[in-house]
C-alpha cells in the first residue's frame, strides 16, 4: 500500500497592497491540517507552507511531486488569491507576488500541472480554493472572459481537480480590489465532511473523493448559490480520502431489527450481510456484533439466519462425528459359544428370509460361517393321522414268462 501524502499552501497577507488581507486560509490550513494528520480519520503526513515567497513554494511543490511513487497518494491544497494576467493565464498569488510581474512573483497554473504530468503517482488530487477575479488595472480590457475556468489548466490523466468556484468573487474600482475575504465556505465543508463523516453517503465507512465533493458542493451551493464548486477527473478506481469513524447502523436497518415482525429481522440480517459486503475492517466489526445478538432472537428463522450468516464469513464448520472403530474380524468367522444370542430375522438375506416366513419351511437360527438348511415343519397332528391310516397293499406283479415259440 502506497504512502499518503499531502502538501497545504495556505497565503492571507500579500506585500502588494491591491491584494487584499484575507482572514480564512490561515484558519483553513490550520483545520484541514488536523484533520488529514489524524492516523484515526486520513492518516495523511501533511506539510504546510503558510505566507511564504512563491520560490519557496514552488520548490516545495516541484518536489513533492517528484518525491511519489507510483502507489502513493498525492494531496496539493492551495487557498488564497487567485488571479490572471493580460493573457488570460492562471497564477496563484503568493505573499510575495505583484500584480504587474506575475510571471516572475507568483505561482503558474502552468508550471503545477507540468510537475504533476511528471508524476508518477497514478492518484494525484489538486484542491484549490481561491479567489478567481478578474485581477486587471482600472481601464485595461481584458483579452479573455473575467471568468477564469481554472479547470482548463490542469488537464492529464491519474488526477482530480476540484475548486471552490470558477466565477468572479471580486470587482475592481480603479488600481484597488474590492471586496472582503469571508471566511471558505468551501473549505469549512471540506472539513467538516471529512471530521464528522458526513460525507461517507454511501454508508460504507469510507470517505472517497467522489462523495465528498458531492457533500461539499451542495452545502456551498445551498448557502451560497452564486459559489459553484467544479470538478473534473481522468483517473481510475476510486480514491478514499477518510475513513468514517462515526459511523452507525443505517436508520433503516435499525428499525428492521428493533420491529416486532420476525420477517422485518430476517431483512435484517440480509441488509447486514450487504453492508459486511461492502464496508470497511470498522463495519465489518460492528455489523459482526450486531449478527451475534440475533442468533438469540426469539425467533427460530431469524436465529437461523444470523448463524448461517457468521458461519459463512467466520468459515467455521460443524464437527464431524469420529468414526467407531470397527473390530477386526478373522477371515473365517468361529463358532457361536453355547448359550450366546442368535442372530434376529432381520440378519437373513432377503431372498432367505421370504422362505423363512413361509408356512411349510422353517431355518435354524442363522449361525455365522454355517449354511442355512430348510428343515420340513410338520405338526404332531398330522404325525397322529398319518400312524392311524392303513399302509396301502403292495401289489406284486409276477415275473414275464419266456415267450411260447411251439
């Protein structure tokens, strides 16, 4: 598994004066710092940058993303003032920048998304969370539109891109910037999606990337509709941000186990084996013990279920019975002792035992190692009868005399 790794750049006081003092990208750094260094929540090694000279910075940058391997995850978080040129071209301002030489005092779209390309990192999210204007002098016409679509700037494959908006937020009167840097709202909800695990929408127990934005980008919109969040992504797979360590039964599945209805806990229990499924290492552990507690349900079915169910993810399997140990035998079976018990009916082949139950025959006892003979069953009544009829006359028949030849 590759290392997480994550770089915030964070500038609120500028030496040029028409940049105004913001107050939230110190507060930002500070508390999404926490939350992706937290081992329990991220477990991101996070480094942060907060007001210095755009050198610095982008030193740190081009070798942050030269520093990743091909498994590693790779997070850029940029929050301040973001601004063009008279060409249209996309920098991010730096404590040290002037609005007339960004070229040589501020960071280039440009140059950020020439060390990602050389990455070799396969996930490399950029978040950035700026102020886009339409940064021109009092007078001057712009070339391009005075939206910036930061978007456009960092196109390649391996990557996500989200902003906090693609609209102008602030208005010019002359040489000076006007306006006033309220606190993110885009990076509050970043924050607190990830701390509360709100933004783990599918209930799987992790975090991805996809989910947060959606959370993050209907809250903003919602409080503020003129701030629209973008994203754009060429990567594959998904990328988990955080893992949710407040999750909780679904609402729904609660309320199946609690119902009185056996049929309700037995859907239970197969909504439990889905989420088992689908779920992290801490769902699965938690799903594990509520399983448990339902094969002491009252009910048999429900019981069933839920030991069918541990049985198949624990792989136990029930003992066989031990094989009794047969008595050897010798080849030719001895004799009966006297007085030992006879073999029943039931010993006597099939064939064997209909002529046993016949009414004329009778078999002796089946004796192992003996043939069975059939002995003729006659009654005493019979013997009586026959001892009282006359022997039949033996008739004689005389000798053939020779043939008279005279």
């Amino acid at each position: 598994m590759g290392r997480r790794l994550a770089l915030l750049v964070g500038t609120f006081d500028y030496v040029d004066t028409s940049l105004q003092r913001l107050i939230a990208p110190g507060r930002d750094v500070e508390d999404l710092a926490e939350v992706l260094a937290d081992p329990q929540i991220a477990d991101f090694n996070v480094t942060k940058l907060i007001n210095r000279p755009h050198h610095e910075v982008g030193e740190s940058i081009g070798a942050f993303y030269e520093g990743l391997r091909r498994d590693d995850l790779g997070l850029l978080y940029i929050t301040g003032h973001g601004v063009k040129d008279d060409q249209g071209r996309l920098f991010l301002a730096m404590t040290n920048s002037r609005r007339n030489s960004l070229l040589f005092t501020a960071i280039g779209a440009a140059q950020i998304n020439d060390a990602m390309n050389s990455s070799r990192s396969r996930q490399k999210v950029l978040i950035l969370d700026c102020c886009y204007g339409g940064a021109f002098p009092g007078g001057w016409t712009p070339k391009g539109s005075t939206d910036i679509h930061s978007l456009e700037r960092f196109e390649g494959r391996g990557r996500v891109v989200l902003t906090a908006s693609d609209a102008s937020q602030y208005s010019f009167e002359g040489e000076d910037l006007a306006g006033s840097g309220a606190r993110s709202l885009f990076t509050r909800y970043l924050v607190e999606g990830i701390r509360s695990g709100q933004a783990d929408l599918d209930g799987d127990g992790d975090v991805c990337l996809d989910e947060l934005y959606s959370y993050v980008h209907d809250r903003v919109v919602e409080e503020m509709p003129q701030q629209r969040p973008k994203k754009q992504e060429d990567i594959e797979g998904r990328i988990i941000i955080a893992r949710n360590i407040e999750w909780v039964l679904p609402v729904h599945v609660q309320k199946a186990i609690a119902s009185p209805i056996a049929l309700d806990r037995r859907a239970a229990v197969r909504s439990l084996a889905h989420l088992y499924r689908v779920g992290n290492d801490t769902v699965r552990e938690r799903v594990l013990e509520q399983v448990e507690k339902l094969t002491e349900d009252d009910s048999r079915l429900v019981a069933a279920d839920a030991a069918d169910f541990i049985k198949t993810v624990t792989g136990a399997q029930e003992p066989q019975p031990q094989p009794q140990p047969q008595p050897q035998q010798s080849e030719q079976n001895p004799l009966p002792k006297p007085g030992a018990p006879t073999e029943n009916l039931w010993s006597v082949p099939p064939s064997s035992r209909r002529r046993r139950m016949s009414h004329n025959h009778r078999f002796q006892p089946a004796t192992p190692g003996r043939r069975q003979v059939p002995t003729t069953r006659v009654s005493a009544r019979w013997r009586a009868v026959a001892r009282k009829m006359p022997r039949a006359a033996t008739i004689r028949t005389p000798p053939r005399s020779a043939p008279n030849t005279t």
